[in-house]
C-alpha cells in the first residue's frame, strides 16, 4: 500500500516576511540598497530577497531556516 503524500495548507512565509521583502526589493530598485558587511549597492534581485527573508527572520517573522550545507 503506498501512503499519500501530504501536503500543508498553511503558508511558509507569513506577512512580515512578505513586507520585508517587498521593502528590500524596492530599496534595491531604487538603488538604496546596500549589503551587510561590505556596504556596496546590491544589484541582484535574489540577494535584495535574502536580505529581505534574513531581516524577517531576526524581526521573528515566519520564515523557514536556511538551507544548511550537506
């Protein structure tokens, strides 16, 4: 017999995170955007994403951890 598989209902993201990243991908549009350490503009979208999800995370936020090397 093979068992279904479930699937959740519940979102992963919850609506800090969603605003936070609405937020860092509009910085980095406009070009206010900066990384962490070195303080240079960021220029990809993904990163103005992590740098979103990364500051819902520390605000508490519901996010999913990171995916951790194997």
């Amino acid at each position: 017999m093979r068992k279904a598989l479930i699937t959740s209902s519940m979102p992963k993201y919850g609506k800090l995170a969603q605003k936070k990243v609405k937020k860092s991908v509009e910085e980095m549009k406009s070009g206010k955007l900066k990384s962490g350490r070195s303080g240079k503009k960021v220029k990809s979208r993904k990163q103005a994403i992590a740098i979103g999800l990364s500051e819902a995370r520390k605000a508490g936020g519901k996010v999913p951890s990171k995916k951790g090397k194997k």
